[in-house]
C-alpha cells in the first residue's frame, strides 16, 4: 500500500474544488452570499468564523449534503447538479468526517470501515478488510476492529470515522468541526491523525476552531462571517497582520482568553 | 495526575449488611419497604387466597375428567372438562374431515418450527430461504390435498387453529413487507409517491377492521365482472394484509424518524445510493428500534384476525363458538374459552419474549 500517489505539492496549480457565485438560503435566510473559492489539489484549508457564519454549510455543499439555489460547484472535474450520478460521482471522491463522528452503530468498526468499499467500489470483502486493517493501523487502533462503535471513546470513535472515509479512497476530505464534539484530552489524537493526513499530502478542508492545527497545517485560512469570504490568508499573515476589523476582533476573541 | 486502578478499589470495596440481602432482606426491600406497600402485599396476599383456593377447586378437585356424558357434568359445580374431550377437535380445527385431521395437525408442526427456525438469528443464512420454500408447498399440499393419494379438502372447510396461523402468519409475512415500504415512502421526497403512502395508511387506519373484511367479503365481489370471483378466504387474507400493512407501516415509521439525521448524512457521504442506505444503513436500524411497536401490532393483529368471523370464516375463537351451539354441550363456556385463552396466550407470549430477546441482541451498546 503506497502513499505515494497522494504526494503532491501543496503548490500544486491545478484545481479541484472550484466554487463559483455560490449562493445558499435557509427558506428565506441567506446562510452563503456569492462564494468564490478554489482549491488546488493537495491544499489544506482550514475554514473558520463565528457560528451561524456559513462555514459548515460551504463545506457541506462541496459534497451535496447541502443543496445550493446559485452557482456552480466543480469537484475533481464533475459539476453538481440535481444529476444524481453526478452527485453519487462526486460522494465517491469526496471523505467527510462529522462533529458527532456519526459512525453506524449496529456494525462493527471493521464493517463499518468496509461497507462502502464492498457495497459501492465493489471492492472484494477480503480486499476491503485488509484496507481497513491498514487505516485502522494508521489511526493507531487496530485491536478494535471487532468492537462496536458504542464501546469506544469519543476520540477513538473520530478515528475510525477518519479511517471509514480514507478507506474509500478519497481525493478530498472535508472535516466539519471534527473535534468540537470531543473532551479535551482527546482532542490531541484526532488532530494528530489529521496532521499526519496532511503531511501526505491529501487535500483537506477543514472546519474547525483549533488555532493551533490552523497555524501549524493550513495552507490557507479562510475566514467567513455572515456567509461571505471575508478574509482569507496563509497562516502566517492570517494571525499577525489581520487585514479587516472583523477578523481583528474575531482573533482577539478566541486567541486571548 | 494516576487514576487509582479498578483492582485496588475492587478489594477495598465492602460488602453490603446483611439485613440487605438473603431472603429476609428481599422481602423488606421488595415487598415491605413502606407502610404502603406492606399494605398492599398483605392485599393481595389476601385475594390469592381467595381466589386460588375456589379456582383449584373447580378446575381439579370437583371437575369431571374423561369421556363422559355431559348429562354427568351437569351434577356438578366444577369444570366439564369431558366437553374439551368432546369438542376440541372441533376447536382446534374447525370443520376440516375428522379423520384427516392429522393433516393440518402436520402442516401447522412444520409451519410453527418454520417460524422458529427463522427466529434464530444463527439460521438467517440462505438455507432458510431454502427450508420456506420446501415448506410452503408442503403445507399447501396438506391442507388440500388432492393429489399423493390425499383427499381433497376445499378451503371452506379449514378452521381452527390452522386458519387462525395462516391468516395472520400470512398476513404479517406480506403486510410486514409492504409496511416498510409504505413507511419508506411516507418520508420520501417525491410527493406522489409520499401522498399515495399518506392516503393509503390513513384511509385503512380510519376504519375497523371489520369494515375491510366486510367489504373484501361483500362490496369487493360487486366490483368484480361477472364470471370472475376470488375466492372468500383469499379476499379475507388480502383485506387483513392490508390493514397489517397500514399499522405496521406506522411502526416503522416511529423508528425511522427516531435516528438522528447523521446517520443518513454519513450513509450520503460515502455515496451510497438511497436504497443501499435504507437497507444496510437506516432499516436494520429503524427496525430494532421499532420491536416494541412492531411486536405489539404483532400481537393485536394476531388476535383482531378473530374477527374474520362476521364474515363465515370459522377461526380458532369462531371455532369456539361453533362448539359452544352442540345443544347437548350448550353452556360450558367456562371451558372453553380459558382453553381458547391459554392458546391464544401461550403464541402472544411467546411473540413478546421473543421480541424482548432480539432487542437484547441486537442492542450493540450505547447509541451516539
């Protein structure tokens, strides 16, 4: 099992993720207002801002969770319409790891590593097993492959649910909030997965208010207030020379407490 | 900062007073914990020995056993359990030939260790489908004979215990189905679809299910053009899977709507299509959920079947009324309906404890 396929340079030009005028509403609240956004194959954003900003929603457009009403979404080369295959296209290259790790939680870990593999990459059982042997490794819990999800911790549970989405293969993992949901001695082992991720070069975007991971990992940090883009920065001019007020205010709120 | 170890605080951990446990400490902590429920145990301690004592008395002591007269039950005050002698063929099978009883005796035997069989969940494997579809046939041939030499019976004469397993075994077998798919698309996205599901549930939720069988017995032939007719007992099984179907689908339903919505947006994420997700995803979930619910339909559709009797079908209960009208036999009602009842309670309890088990085994743990 080679990672090398996955190592492409973070300064790599060509695109993956092109959003275009995106334009979302809630019944009649606009959550996203004329996003524009690209991404480039092996780039690692993270994607913060107040609640209620839109960052979860922008993430969760990029594979179809969210339907949006205005422009265009261009994944890997697929567009995203109302074509169900496209979308169903789209989902296949696209991991997505959730706040509350949403693991299925009447199979086993390993089941739930290999049940997409088998049932939409027709990958063979057997096959399918020994990959989820392999991330489960790599997540550092191998031994619970025959556990059910209830009988993990929360840290252990967003692991898996990591190893689930990498062992479809993705090309690009959205993280919503991955660990928001978790207690604080926790925290540290799934950003350490993640981290490891993205030094071997998978594209990642990431939603998330762990500053640390931002400054260390980021390529590029995307601030979103009221769901406009309002500033978006590499690591290093994102936290020390903030451009517009909001921004200012909003580091000063959550960096010095 | 070290957590002290489970071990360590195993052993310093004390044991409880005795006055706490053995028996004497049971029945203060169960039955005599308060002055109220003292009270109340010394209450129904009270009833028992009313009520036992009369009841041994009449069911054992002063009952006439054996093949008798009823001429002789008559003399006494205790059960006429000579009228079960007598009349429990008729109750168990209805009118079916007496001497080809053994028949549907065998048919119910397979179909019974049928439903056992699919009930461990080690048989849910391939060769149970296998063993349906031997079995099925078998029955069929049983009841009405006609070819390997046995007589044929026509299906207005089956009754009793028989009939009572096949209208409502079949009509969960199809209705359970079909209640699925109903409450599946009941939460579909695509109204047509979610309208006719809404319409259909509630329209046969709306009315008895007295007046489906009445109108599968009586309105539905007029529909019918002339020359073609379906036959009663098969309209009375359509109607009862309806009506199942419609209940159960709201069961279901329960179930799918308590699982929280990560679930389907996990299922999405993977890109699995919509019925893939149902299938591997969403039902076996929704479903565990739902046994309690499921199971009580379950038990009230097994038991509403009795009421195929307005329609000239002579079930278990009808069966029972049907013994009842022989004027030589003609009021030991006592008898037979606590026979009737201890059928009827010993299939329902099992169906209960049955389901209290499958939720014990599929229960994974706690749910995030």
């Amino acid at each position: 099992m080679s990672t090398a396929k996955n190592q492409t340079p973070a300064s790599s030009s060509d695109p993956i993720i092109e959003i275009k005028d995106l334009n979302k509403w809630f019944g009649d609240f606009q959550v996203l207002r004329d996003i524009n956004m690209t991404v480039a194959s092996g780039e690692k954003i993270v994607v913060c801002g107040p609640s209620g900003s839109g960052k979860s929603t922008l993430i969760r457009c990029i594979n179809a969770l969210e339907e949006h009403q205005k422009g265009s979404i261009v994944v890997d080369g697929i567009s995203l319409t109302n074509n169900l295959k496209n979308i169903d296209a789209v989902r296949r290259e696209v991991g997505m790891v959730f706040q509350q790790f949403n693991l299925f939680p009447h199979l086993t870990v390993l089941e739930n590593l290999t049940l997409a593999p088998i049932w939409v990459r027709k990958v063979p059982k057997k096959e399918a097993e020994e990959t989820a042997m392999y991330y489960l490794d790599r997540v550092k819990i191998p031994e619970q492959a025959d556990k059910y999800p209830g009988q993990l911790s929360g840290g252990q549970q967003q692991r898996v649910a990591i190893a689930r989405s990498l062992c479809m293969k993705p090309k690009i993992m959205l993280f919503d909030e991955p660990t928001s949901a978790l207690d604080p001695e926790m925290i540290k082992e799934v950003l350490d997965v993640m981290t490891q991720l993205a030094e071997e070069g998978m594209t990642m975007l990431v939603v998330t208010h762990e500053m640390g991971f931002a400054r260390t990992v980021a390529n590029r940090i995307v601030f979103m207030d009221y769901g406009d883009i309002v500033e978006q920065n590499d690591p290093e001019r994102f936290f020390n020379n903030p451009e517009s007020d909001r921004l200012k205010l909003f580091l000063g709120q959550i960096l010095h407490h | 900062m070290t957590m002290p170890n489970t071990q360590h605080m195993s052993e310093t951990s004390q044991r409880p007073p005795v006055t706490r446990v053995g028996v004497i400490g049971w029945l203060r902590a169960n039955l005599f914990n308060t002055w109220y429920n003292s009270l109340l145990t010394i209450l129904i301690l009270w009833l028992f020995y009313k009520a036992i004592p009369p009841f041994v008395d009449w069911a054992i002591l002063d009952a006439v056993w054996g093949n008798v007269e009823s001429t002789v039950c008559r003399q006494t005050d205790g059960a006429c359990w000579a009228f079960l002698y007598e009349k429990a063929n008729l109750i168990l099978f209805g009118l079916y030939p007496f001497e080809e009883q053994w028949r549907p005796t065998i048919a119910m035997i397979i179909f019974v260790s049928l439903v056992a069989l699919s009930c461990h969940p080690k048989a849910w494997r391939k060769s149970l489908i296998f063993a349906w579809v031997i079995g099925v046939p078998a029955i069929a041939i049983l009841m009405w004979g006609g070819i390997l030499g046995l007589s044929y019976v026509p299906n207005t004469r089956w009754g009793g215990l028989p009939l009572t397993l096949l209208l409502s075994g079949l009509g969960l077998m199809f209705g359970f189905p079909i209640g699925v798919f109903l409450a599946l698309g009941r939460r579909s996205n695509m109204p047509t679809i979610r309208t006719i599901c809404i319409t259909y549930i509630e329209l046969i939720r709306g009315v008895p299910l007295i007046t489906i069988l009445f109108m599968a017995s009586v309105m539905f032939p007029l529909f019918l053009p002339t020359g073609l007719t379906i036959d009663k007992l098969l309209r009375a099984q359509i109607g009862l899977i309806m009506f199942a179907s419609a209940y159960l689908a709201e069961a279901v339903r329960g179930g799918l709507q308590s699982l929280p919505s990560g679930q389907y947006e996990a299922a999405d994420s993977l890109g699995l299509s919509y019925w893939k997700k149902m299938r591997l995803i969403i039902l076996p979930q929704a479903l565990r959920i739902s046994i309690p619910a499921l199971v009580n339909s379950f038990i009230s559709f097994f038991k509403d079947t009795s009421l195929v009797i307005i329609i000239g079908l002579f079930d278990l209960m009808g069966a029972t009324k049907a013994a009842l009208t022989d004027a030589a036999w003609r009021g030991f009602y006592k008898e037979a309906y606590l026979f009737t009842a201890i059928i009827y309670f010993v299939f329902c309890f099992f169906m209960s404890k049955y389901s209290q088990y499958l939720e014990q085994r599929l229960y994974t743990g706690t749910r995030r």
